[in-house]
C-alpha cells in the first residue's frame, strides 16, 4: 500500500465522516474515509459508491469481539449482564432528565455483530479497507486480498502493530493517546498504551516493516512534519476536519469544540464500554463497565436526546488533545494548509 499524499483524513463514525467529507478530501488527492461502524451494511455501500468518484476512500469497520482474536472470551463474558444492569440503574436518572427510555439489558445485548458478516461482502467493491477495535484471524485478511483490497488495522501499541503485521495488514494506523474518539485497543478488557505519540510511532517503527500512518493529536504542518520524521507515511487527522463546513458533526458538537476553552479532554468508557477521548461533561463521572458494544446500545437513547435538546451534560463530545487548534473552514483548505509542511 502506497500513500502518494502526506494526509488521511481519519474515520469518524457517527456523523462527522460525512460523504461531502470524503468527496472533499479525496479531491485534494488525499486520502478520504468513510466511518462505516454503527451503520448497515447497504448503507456503508451505498454511500461507498456515492464517493468513488472522487478519488481515493477508504471505509473504516468496528471489529465485532466475536470476530476479534484479541478477546479473551471467558473472561469478556463474566458477570456481564450484571455489570451492565449496574450501570443502567446509574443512567436511569440521565434518562429521566432527557424524558428518554431506556433498553433493557438484554434489548442491548440483541444484536451485536454491527452486520459484520455483510459488510465483509460488500467490502469486495472497497480498495481500501481498516479495522478497528480488534485483529481479525489472518483468514480474512487473505479474503479481502482476493478482492485486492488493501486493509489497514489501527493499532495502540508496538504489541498490536506486530500482531496486525503477522496477520497480513497491508498497512498500520498507529493512534497515539492524544486521539479523539475511541481507542482502538484490541483487547476490550486491555489498559490503553500512555507512550505519547512519536515515541509510539518510534516503537512501531522497530518491529514492524510495513507502511504505517499516525493518528492522534495532529493539528498542523508542523505536526504533520514531526509524524513523518518519525517514520509515518502519512498522517491522519479527526479533530482538526471536525468543524470544517463537510463535515457532519452536530451543531452541538461544534459549539461545544468552539466555546469550551479549557483544553481540557479525558478518557473514558461511559459511552460506549470502550475508551474514549472526549471534552469532560456530567455522564462521564459515570464508570462504565468494559462492556461493548452494549454500554453503547444502553447509552444511544440518553446521547441522542442530549444532542437533541442541546444538552452539553450527557452525551460524547470526541476531542483530541489538540481541539484548541481546531479550524473552520472548507477541507481543502484545510488538508492543503495540513500538508503544507
Ligand atoms: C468524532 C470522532 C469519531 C471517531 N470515530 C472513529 C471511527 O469510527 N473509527 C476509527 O477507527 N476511529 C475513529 N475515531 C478516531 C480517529 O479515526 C483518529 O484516530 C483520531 O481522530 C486521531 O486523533 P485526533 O482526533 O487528535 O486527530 C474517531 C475520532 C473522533 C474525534
């Protein structure tokens, strides 16, 4: 896999990988990616093909933990519904606020491959694939090369990296802990990776020889540059596309990335059951328990309304640690002032 531009705009599941996004920054010959998690499969196609046009776009999937060789499936499996029944007693009075119902827990539970297996079929069409959350077994890898699809695993440590490599990815995305959104740990139960990023990008560099992009607090040419010294083929950027006028972050999102001056993100798991960077609000005092993707299901209602009703308390606000730096503006302008370093 070869990155001809030195810019990836990096997937962001949930509304802000928009498909005006892509189709922008594909235009500048960079690399564009759809966020194909939490969406079916028929939609992740169709929007696919509503962008192809535009130049290169990759489309970013959740790895589900039954396909995920990382999980330690005994261990994921304790006590999980009564963990999950815990927490949903601590967000019922979140949901009375909002006058949102909650999912029963095993409502959460009902439907956890995030159509998995139909994505992975309708992926024959994508040249370019990622994975996060997980490693799949090195059988899909080779399924997806039939097709010609290039696929990338985002990765959190030199372990994973090694691992991914082993599996047959064709390249990395190394996300330092400076990301906004999620971690892309591979174990669900696993304790994220604290060496910041170049010294991550270094460690990858040591083990691995396949290309790999950085991710994770890159808000400037600058940034861009030091990745790049660090051996990284390109850099990918979220916070800093996140309120650009294509992109699909809620207003609310927007105008908490503008106005909340504190520089201030943490992570978390009370969103979703895996760890998170996000600006820090009320919700997140909450502990959540390493349950995904049903911490999720349980939370959606409570995050949904809050956006809603412009309630800043309970719900995610994705933040790198470089959100002060963030621009508006067009992504062209933007991916072009990126790389001009
Ligand atoms: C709002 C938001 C949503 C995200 N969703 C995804 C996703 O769906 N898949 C994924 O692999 N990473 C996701 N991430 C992580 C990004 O792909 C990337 O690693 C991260 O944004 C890089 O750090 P930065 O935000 O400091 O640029 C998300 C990040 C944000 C901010």
């Amino acid at each position: 896999m070869e990155f001809r531009h030195p810019i990836v705009a990096a997937p962001m599941a949930g509304g802000p990988s928009s498909n005006e996004l892509a189709r922008a920054v594909a235009s500048t010959g960079a690399l564009g990616f759809l966020g194909g998690g939490n969406k079916t499969a028929a939609r992740v196609a169709e929007d696919y093909r509503s962008v192809a046009a535009s130049g290169d776009v990759g489309v970013n999937l959740f790895v589900p933990d039954a396909a995920n060789t990382a999980v330690d499936v005994a261990k994921s499996q304790q006590g999980r519904a009564e963990k999950l029944a815990a927490f949903r007693e601590e967000l019922l009075p979140f949901a009375q606020r909002l006058g949102v119902e909650l999912p029963t827990v095993e409502q959460a539970g009902a439907d956890v491959s995030d159509d998995w297996e139909a994505k992975l079929e309708a992926a024959v069409e994508w040249p370019i694939v990622s994975f996060t959350f997980g490693l799949p077994g090195p059988e899909l890898f080779q399924r997806l090369h039939e097709s010609n699809t290039d696929v990338g695993v985002t990765v959190t440590s030199a372990a994973e990296a090694r691992n991914a490599a082993d599996h047959g990815a064709d390249f990395l995305v190394v996300q330092g802990p400076e990301a906004g959104g999620h971690r892309s740990v591979h174990d669900p139960l696993g304790v994220p990776e604290t060496l910041e990023l170049a010294e991550l990008l270094d460690a990858v560099h040591a083990v691995v020889d396949i290309p790999f992009v950085a991710a994770g607090g890159i808000m400037t040419p600058e940034d861009v540059h030091k990745v790049r010294a660090h051996g990284a083929s390109a850099a990918a950027v979220g916070t800093a596309l996140l309120l650009t006028d294509e992109a699909g972050s809620n207003a609310l999102h927007r105008y908490m990335l503008r106005t909340d001056r504190s520089g201030i993100t943490q992570l978390t798991r009370v969103f979703s059951g895996r760890v998170s960077r996000s600006l820090v609000n009320e919700l997140m005092s909450l502990d959540a328990p390493a349950v995904y993707p049903e911490v999720n299901a349980l939370t959606v209602p409570i995050k949904r309304a809050a956006i809603e009703a412009r309630d800043p308390r309970s719900t995610h606000l994705f933040a790198g640690t470089g959100y002060l730096q963030a621009r508006t503006g067009s992504a062209v302008e933007i991916i072009e002032w990126l790389a001009s370093s």
